[in-house]
C-alpha cells in the first residue's frame, strides 16, 4: 500500500488523540495532534471560553497545511488529529493533499460530556456545548470511527479501515 495520510476530525472529546494514538502503537503510524500547532489566540480563545473566530481559523489552517506538508515529508503514513469544524477548512486540506483519507470520529454527547468532566482537555463542558453548534457536518467522503467502547472494538475498526484502504490501492494498481 502506498503511503497513507489519514486525517482524524470531529467534536472536542470524540477521541481523535486515542484513535490516532490507537494508529500509531497498532499499526506504526505517526500521529501528530494538531492542537499543539494551535495560536495563542486560539488557546486564549478557548481558556476564556470564546468561540474561534473565522479569521482565527484561516489563519490557523493556513499554517497546518504547512505543518503537514513537512510532516508528510518525513512520515509515510501519517494520522494527524484535528476537530477542524468548517468544512471549508476540510476542503482545503483536499485541495493541498488530494489523497487525504477524512475520518470522522464520533462519540455520543453523554459520553463525550463524561471525558471533558474528567478534566484532561482544556475544553469544558459547557464550553464544548456551546460551540458543538459550530461543527459542520462533512459533505465530502469520509469514513467514520466510532470510539466509545474498548480499545480491541476500535482496533478491529481501525484495521477494517485500513483493509479497505489497502483494498482501493490494489484496485488502483489494477486499473
């Protein structure tokens, strides 16, 4: 299979860092979470419970594709983990890798709720209510990884994933 950039999306809480944390120890990828790459004005944006305007975030993806780009350079297959909730955001990530693999992962609200209550993530509860209204469903191919039970369940999705993955790529080399 050639190399492989999957790009890992969704709600504050929904496990995008434990999937791509799951990719990297099961199945030797690099995972990179893209919020260390976030701006002071994000992070003081979120410290203080306000929402990211949209300057703030062109700025910001602006900058991740440069980010990934040096990333891809040096890891072949690459798990790279951001909420990204615009999906002109996840267009342009399209447009500068058009091999991108979008992954939805998803966790349900009480769940999801239960992980920012046990306070690991800067994101509050309330904070992650108020702004869940913000994310933009994907319109574009994606696949989607639900993560709320055990780490074999979401193996066993995350291996299901890259089959199929592996599957196109053959069927790619055929045509």
């Amino acid at each position: 299979m050639n190399d492989v950039f999957i790009y890992l999306f969704g709600l504050p809480a929904a496990g995008k860092n434990y999937v791509g944390q799951a990719l990297a120890d099961e199945f030797g990828y690099t995972f990179y979470d893209g919020d260390l790459d976030l701006t002071p004005e994000m992070r003081a944006a979120v410290r203080d419970e306000r929402p990211f305007t949209d300057a703030m975030r062109d700025r910001f993806y602006a900058a991740l594709v440069g980010r990934i780009a040096a990333l891809r350079r040096d890891c072949p297959n690459l798990a790279f983990g951001q909420a990204t909730f615009k999906e002109r955001h996840r267009a342009l990530i399209a447009a500068a890798f058009p091999d991108v693999v979008f992954v939805l992962v998803e966790a349900g609200e009480a769940v999801r709720m239960a992980r920012l209550a046990a306070g690991d993530n800067p994101v509050t509860v309330d904070y992650a209510r108020r702004i869940a209204g913000f994310f933009e469903p994907p319109s574009h191919p994606h696949f989607v990884i639900r993560n709320e039970g055990p780490r074999a369940v979401l193996v066993d999705q995350l291996e299901g994933l890259l089959d199929s993955l592996a599957e196109e790529s053959s069927a790619d080399w055929a045509d």
